[in-house]
C-alpha cells in the first residue's frame, strides 16, 4: 500500500459514522480489494496524521507514522476488527505504536547529531523564539513521561486522553473492560501529575 503525503487533509473524511458503509469496505478490503482500503484512507488519514503530530510534534514524523500505520494495518488486514462501526479506533491504536517507534529514532538521530554533527547555528533569541523553543520542549517532556508509563497505561493514555476516543470503543480495541480501562487512565494520570505537575492538569 503506497501513502502520499498529505493527500487527504484538505477535506474532512467523508462518510463519518456510516457504519454499514465501512463494515462493508472493510470486508472488501479484507477479501483484498485495494480500492476499498484507499477509499479508507482517505476517510481517516486525517485523523491518524493529526493523533501522530501529537504524539511526536513533528510534522515529518506524522507523515512516516501515517504510511507505517497503514502499511501495518493492510499486513494485518485479517486480524483487525472494526469497533463501534469505525476503523479509526484501531488505526489510532496502532499509530500510538508506531509514533513511540519513531519517537526512539528520531532520538537516536539526535543523539548521532550532537555526537558527529557540527555545533548548532547561533538562535535569534527574540520573544517569539524563545517562546517557541520553550512550548516545543514542554511538549517533548510530556511526551517522554508518556513514554515512561507502562505501556498498559502509554496505551490507554494515547487513545482515551490523545486521541480522545470514547472510554468504550478504546476498551474494546485493547480487548479490556472499561473500568479496567478507566482505572489505568487514573493511575496514569496520577503518575504524569505528580512529574509533570505544570503541564498535566
């Protein structure tokens, strides 16, 4: 499955909450119909761009997450189970997953840069950047403490207070019960709250 970059941002996706009509996609694209997994990317490409752009605040990391999620989920095409009518809950899952591989690479990039590169440009620190660069690195220590919990909470972290997604229709792509579910939302909360009492309200 080729991705392109950016294809389906310009429009919100069409046919949202058409239950039927993305059962019947998807069981197309499981019996292999290519069309019918394009015609759903188009419909939740946005979303699972914007999830990745959270998680990793990297525009050019959401785009390599939004081509590994659904290279990964057409591999996977006949263990997914569409949740609540909806495909998106399990792309987002996945996406959650492949944002905190690219998160390790690009830090290993980083860490080869500032190893072997060469010394930083000089920064122009006016008000505007100064603030930038402090947003950018408030956002980097959520993420890390996100990436930190064990992964059982990381997940639902990602879906239920990322992403967003209702508490039932995330219980079910993590095959748990919901207050199960809610309970491991809570502890993580807790945990982020008490190292990141200024960003995590």
């Amino acid at each position: 499955m080729t991705t392109s970059k950016g294809a389906s941002r310009a429009a919100a996706p069409p046919g949202e909450g058409d239950a039927g009509g993305e059962n019947a996609l998807w069981a197309a694209a499981q019996a292999d119909d290519r069309q019918a997994f394009t015609e759903l990317y188009h419909r939740h490409a946005d979303a699972v761009w914007r999830h990745a752009h959270r998680l990793t605040s990297s525009p050019t990391a959401a785009e390599d997450v939004l081509a590994a999620t659904f290279l990964t989920t057409w591999r996977r095409r006949g263990e997914v189970q569409i949740v609540g009518g909806s495909l998106r809950p399990w792309l987002l899952a996945v996406a959650g997953n492949e944002a905190r591989t690219e998160r390790r690479r690009m830090h290993r990039r980083y860490r080869l840069f500032r190893r072997v590169g060469p010394e930083p440009h000089t920064v122009d620190h006016s008000d505007a950047v100064v603030e930038s660069l402090d947003d950018r690195r408030r956002v980097h220590r959520v993420l890390a403490a996100i990436d930190a919990l064990p992964a059982k909470q990381r997940e639902a972290v990602a879906l239920c207070l990322v992403a967003e997604v209702p508490y039932a229709e995330a219980a079910r792509v993590l095959g748990v019960s919901e207050p199960t579910l809610r309970s491991r939302v809570h502890r993580a909360r807790t945990t982020l709250r008490s190292v990141l009492p200024e960003e995590i309200r």
